[in-house]
C-alpha cells in the first residue's frame, strides 16, 4: 500500500536514432502506453506521414505518402480560398460514396475543420477531406483537402479510427527538426507544464492553477476564466482534501494548437473519477495556455461508499473462501486488530480457516466517513456463520489507499443481539 500519493509521468530518453525524422518536436509520448496511429501532414514537401508509438518516448513512421493539398499556401481562414488548415484535427467520419463524384476517388474522410481554435478564431469554411483522386499526383492542385493516389488511399484505411485518429497538418515539417538536446528540452517543458497544472490542483493553490488557462477561457458550463477561478475556489472549501494524479502522457504539436491527452484520476472524501482528459492550448504571449478542457470517463463515477463497498465485497468473497494469502491481500503490512499485528493475524485467521468446512459473511448498514487523506472510517452490521456457529455484531474498519490499491489498516467486532 502506497505511503504517499503523487503525481508521477516517466521520462525515458533513448538515443536520437531511435526517433522519426522531424517529428520528435510534433508528437511527444511523455508516459502513454501507445499513442495510437497519428497523421502528419507537411504542406511545404507534400508528403504525410503516418507514425505512432508503441511504448513511451519511441516514436516510429509507418508509412509514408505522397500528397497535394491547396492551390494557395498560409493557413486557412475562409471558405474558398483555396488554402489547406493548419492544426490538429481528427478524422469524424467517411463520406458516403454518393458524395464523391470522380476526381476524389474511390474513398475519402473527412476532418473535424473548422475546429474550436479555427472558430474562435472566426475561421471559416467545410468539406475538408483525405481522398482519393482520378489523375495523377502533382503539388497543390484542390481546393483545400488533402489528396493522393487511389490506391494510395484504400491503403489508408487500416489506419484510421473514426472520430480517433488525429491528423497533425503544418506548413512545413522541417522547421521542427531538432536535435537530441532541444529534444530532451521539450519533453521536460511539457512534462513540467503538465504536472504543473496537475500540481497545484492537486494542492488547491487556485491562482497558479487558474494561471495555465488562457484569459478567454470558457469552461463546459459557461463560466469564464474569472468565474471557473471562483468556482474551484468554493470547491476548495467543500472539500477536506483531494488526489488528482495523471499518467499515460502524450502530446500532439503545431504552431497553431497543441493537444495534451492523459489519464486523470481523481479521488476526494466523497467520490472517484477516471478518465481521458484532453487539454488543447494556443499560444498566449509566447507561452501555452489552456483554451478548452475536455474529460470522457472511462468508468462511472463512483461515492467513495460504493468504493469501500466494492472492496468489501471483494474482502468478503476471499474470507469466505478461505484462501489466507487471498484474505491477507486486504491488509496492510502495519496492519493491527483485535489484539493482533499481521503476523498475528495471520496464524489466528489460518487457524480458524483449518478448523471450519464453510463460512457465510453477511453485512448491511454500511457507513463511511473520511477523516484524513485516504482514509476511511467504515462500520457495518456483520453476521458470520460456520458450520454450527453463529455471531451478530458491529464491525469497525479503518481502511487506507487509492482506488485499486486500498488495505485495511484496523479492524475491530463488538458482538450484539
């Protein structure tokens, strides 16, 4: 059982060669298992790249694509002007073949543009797309998406996770190429940013948490930076105290947004939460600022009740079993009850498991109640039977950890009718 609780994103350097070309600046993996498959659209060279990572810092190109993308070069701003977006987008979906006359080829997908920086930003226009095209390939040549050889295309698909598979487009990939030093710089700025932000969450110091937000920050239910500042200070003071821990780290860069994706944990007096947290940010005065947050649960949120009544559950089915090593796994090494310490406990508990055929736990009226970080003050209505016996009483617990990893510390039965 873990005696602190902490914030924790692994760096692991691997020598340069290690790396893709030009894109160790673009696609940064600080801490996720895999990254997934990752598109990288360089405008200047007409070419994309598909690249992703299998474990931390190792990023590889998969494949590689000619392309042409818009007739005029800059970012675009405007429906029909001709111009390719520049950002980070996400593939939302196919367009249906009723769609496509013949210059866009057998298949095409679209892009998720204008996204939330192109809007506020007031960038318009639509129809963005990857596609296929009926004559060969020379450099910009559409109206805006980005084109390739058919059977270059049909070969894409392999790739692609609707609504799952970002697409990274810059002016030009090779203003991104740095060496092994500036390499190691930008994981530590992002790995420091990040568990910055994680930090003083984590803490309740609301000003420099509130500092990461850009000034026209406007949260999920409308509050501005100002108010959404008020607002986690109140929940600073509902609260006795919180754990935000984050991990499996990556991040996607451009110029023009960065994207940062991670898993969140977050544990207080009264509930858990877990899920993917996504961070975009734009360039504020020559630094990174939050613009939007948004977090997707991986599970339902859950009363810390449900959790210790879930652990308990767990304690229970092991004891009635009567499994010693499955039972102790409950207990914390410190562990002390009933006049025992685990050793104790252990020899008492194996006696008694040697000494009975089988053995029924009931409980109800289960009451938690945090007292400090992590810890729980539990009680419950407990009815054991074996064999022949039986008791009714009321068992008092103190149980200690995170979600995943908590133990029982003290454990003390008082018998009633």
């Amino acid at each position: 059982m873990p005696r602190q609780i902490f914030i924790i994103l692994t760096l692991i350097f691997l020598p340069l060669c290690a790396f893709a070309e030009n894109l160790i600046s673009n696609v940064i993996n600080i801490s996720a298992d895999s990254t997934g498959y990752i598109f990288v659209v360089d405008k200047a060279n007409q070419k994309m790249l598909v690249v992703k990572s299998d474990a931390p810092s190792d990023i590889k190109i998969v494949n590689k694509y000619k392309i042409t993308t818009g007739r005029r070069s800059g970012d675009k701003e405007r429906r029909g002007d001709l111009k390719t977006p520049e950002g980070i987008y996400y593939i939302d979906g196919r367009v249906p073949s009723s769609n496509l006359t013949p210059k866009f080829g057998p298949i095409a997908f679209s892009l998720d543009y204008p996204n939330f920086v192109d809007r506020l930003q007031k960038r318009n226009g639509s129809n963005i797309w990857i596609h296929g095209r009926d004559e060969a390939i020379k450099d910009f040549i559409t109206e805006g998406c980005i084109s390739m050889e058919n059977n270059q295309i049909l070969g894409l698909r392999k790739y692609i996770d609707i609504d799952q598979t970002p697409v990274i487009i810059l002016d030009n990939l090779s203003d991104y190429s740095v060496d092994q030093a500036e390499y190691k710089s930008t994981i530590n700025r992002w790995s420091e940013f990040t568990n910055g932000w994680a930090r003083s969450w984590d803490s309740g110091d609301i000003p420099a948490y509130c500092s990461y937000y850009d000034p026209k920050y406007v949260d999920g239910s409308g509050r501005n930076l100002a108010k959404f500042k008020e607002y986690k200070s109140r929940l600073e003071k509902t609260y006795k105290w919180k754990t935000v821990i984050i991990d499996k780290v990556f991040v996607l860069i451009s110029d023009k947004e960065t994207h940062l994706k991670f898993r969140q944990r977050y544990l207080s007096p009264t509930f858990y939460s877990e899920g993917q947290k996504n961070l975009t940010l734009i360039p504020t005065k020559s630094q990174w600022k939050i613009i939007r947050e948004t977090f997707e649960t991986s599970s339902p949120r859950i009363s810390t009740a449900e959790m210790i009544e879930q652990f308990l559950n767990g304690w229970e089915v092991a004891w009635e079993k009567q499994g010693i090593e499955d039972y102790l796994a409950f207990y914390a090494p410190d562990f002390f009850g009933g006049g025992y310490d685990l050793t104790g406990w252990r020899k008492y508990k194996s006696d008694l498991f040697q000494s009975v055929k089988k053995v029924s736990v009931e409980r109800s009226g289960l009451k938690v109640q945090s007292t400090e970080k992590h810890v729980w003050n539990v009680t419950f209505r407990q009815i054991y039977q074996a064999d022949g016996y039986r008791d009714v009483g009321e068992k008092t617990m103190t149980i200690k950890g995170f979600p995943g990893d908590l133990k029982i510390i003290n454990e003390e039965w008082r018998e009633s009718n």
